[in-house]
C-alpha cells in the first residue's frame, strides 16, 4: 500500500513583486544583521515547512556569509529557541536569487512563525551593501516583514541568543510589507493516500466474505 504526502501548500508573494523593490541594506558592521517574514501555517494538514526562501540582491565581492532560522513569534518578538538553523549560507552573485532552505520541521498548524536571515555571530563582510526583495502594498495576508537592529555595531561578535525577548521593527517604518519570499508546506509523512485507505478496508471485506462463504459450503 503505497503511503503518500498530500499536495503541498506553498505560500508565496514573489508573483506580485516587481523585481526591482527591495529594502537595504543588510550586512556588516553598520547594517541591520537580521531580516525576516512571518508566515502562519495551513491548517489543512500541510503543517511540515519543507522550504523556504529569500529574494536576495548580491553584491559581487566580497561574499557574505549568513544563517536562515525558523522560530516561534509572539506577534513582536521571537519565542523559545530556533526550531531550525541552517548554517553556512554565502551569498556572492551580484543581482537578485532566490537563497533557499529545507527545514522539514513541522508546526503548528494555524499559529505564526518567523522566518528569518541573520549575520550575527559571522565574520563581518566589509562594507557592500545587500538588498531583499520586498513589496510596500500588503501582498501576504498571513504575516509582514520584521527586521531587528539587535547588535548592528558588532554582529561578529553576537549572537541569536540576544534577539532573546528584543521586539522587532515592523516595515511600515521603511514603506515595506512583505519581502519576497515562498514558504512550502507539506502533510506529515506516514500519512496514507485516502484511495488506498479504501482499497485496503476493500480488501479486507472481500477476504473475510470468501472465508465466510468457505465456512457455509456443504461438505461433499
């Protein structure tokens, strides 16, 4: 019997950006080190966030090095610690690419999450700036972007953990929404495909219908 996820569910804005629209900048020791969406999970069955992904604007040289994470949110603020880190990210093509992560995490379904790009605690990347995708009309209904300031003087030498109870900024300060970005869901694997629920139960009926009828045949 096989066993099969349902389609997925992606959440995306990045049909509705321009290509051109960003928000700056991002990196070293004298930019915000941390940008982010929230996103609020499907909640019919897909609750495994499978990927996600940032419009990014390079630089060229020099590259920077960054770190994507998944965590809890309040409505202001981060909660309990990240539910996903993925490490060693580098970004160096000049002009705008998707930069993607494969969490496989599952959440919530219907409750709110950040998504979220970070410098802190990497080596400062010079003085390039580095610029997101973004859109100022609200093109995402489940979330807005969020970004922090927390330890933009010396992001080398901080951390994740001092985003710790810190409230984030909003874009409306800047003429942003949302960035660009897609967020895919999918079903918990080990969830069976519902035809082959109904085969199976089908199976069993006529088994045990044989057996019956073996039992009622006279003996000769």
């Amino acid at each position: 019997m096989p066993w099969l996820s349902s389609a997925s569910t992606i959440l995306t804005n990045t049909p509705a950006w321009n290509g051109s629209t960003t928000i700056s900048p991002w990196g070293n020791s004298s930019h915000t080190p941390t940008y982010g969406e929230t996103v609020t999970v499907p909640v019919n069955g897909d609750n495994v966030l499978s990927s996600f992904s940032f419009e990014i604007f390079g630089a060229g040289t020099p590259s920077l090095s960054f770190d994507a994470y998944v965590q809890g949110w309040s409505g202001t603020a981060t909660t309990g610690s990240p539910l996903f880190t993925g490490a060693g990210a580098t970004l160096t093509a000049s002009g705008a690419s998707a930069y993607t992560f494969s969490p496989g995490v599952a959440l919530t379904a219907g409750s709110t999450y950040l998504l979220y790009f970070s410098i802190l605690g990497l080596a400062e990347p010079g003085t390039n700036i580095y610029s997101w995708g973004a859109t100022s009309a609200d093109t995402y209904s489940g979330g807005s972007f969020f970004f922090t300031n927390v330890d933009t003087a010396s992001p080398a030498t901080g951390s994740i953990s001092d985003l710790n109870g810190a409230t984030w900024s909003t874009g409306s300060c800047c003429g942003v929404s949302d960035l660009a970005f897609s967020a895919t869901f999918t079903a918990p694997a080990g969830v069976p495909e519902p035809g082959s629920i109904g085969l199976c139960l089908g199976g069993i009926s006529l088994f045990a219908a044989a057996r019956s009828l073996r039992r009622r045949r006279p003996p000769v």
